[in-house]
C-alpha cells in the first residue's frame, strides 16, 4: 500500500477549496454577465475536486490513472479559460467594472485548480 505524500495532499485539499470559491464566484457571474462561457469551468473542477476527494481515500493507488485524469481535466480547464480570456478582452469596455472584476476574481480558482 502506497502512502501520498504531504505535498499530494495539499493539492488535492485544495482543489476542494477552490472548487468551492469558484462555485460561489461563478454562479453570480454567470447570472449577472449572461454568460455561461466560465461557469462551465466548475465542471472540471468538479471533478477535479471529486478526483482529490478519492485520492485521498484511496487505499490502493495508482498514479498513472490519477496522472491521466488530471492531464484531461487541465486540458479541460485551459480550453474553457482561453476562451474567457479573449472575449473578456474584446468585450472589456462593453461591460461594467463590477461583472468583469467578478469574472476575474472567478477565474482564479479556476486558474489555481488547473
């Protein structure tokens, strides 16, 4: 039996963590903006945060399968989040300052868990 190492359980807390701010950024965001292109960020790290919680209770581990999905998931994250970006660019003067601060601020968990 494989034991994790500190440094794994960290970063599989916090994917937790950071699934949960983002879900409590990007729900607001997504209502106020009418725009679901991020929101669609918390699928991934929902199951980012799901793939943490059986990593750590896992009694048999094995890394290449973990090493996989979170190769997927990350793929996963920058192909919703480049997308953001390069609308929030070209549509930054159009909205206010307060939904693209949301959105920002949204991001960055996503950007954490990726």
């Amino acid at each position: 039996m494989e034991t994790s190492s500190p440094l794994d359980r960290i970063l599989r807390n916090t994917t937790i963590i950071t699934f949960l701010l983002a879900l409590a950024l990007l729900i607001p965001y997504s209502i106020v903006s009418y725009s679901c292109v991020l929101a669609v960020g918390l699928v991934p790290a929902f199951f980012s945060a799901v793939l943490g919680l059986a990593s750590l209770n896992a009694s048999i581990r094995q890394s290449w399968m973990f090493l996989y999905m979170d190769l997927f998931l990350a793929v996963f994250l920058f192909s919703i989040l480049v997308p953001f970006w390069v609308l929030t660019a070209r549509q930054g003067w159009l909205s206010s300052s307060g939904v693209a601060m949301l959105g920002t601020y949204g991001s960055v968990p996503l950007m954490m868990d990726l």
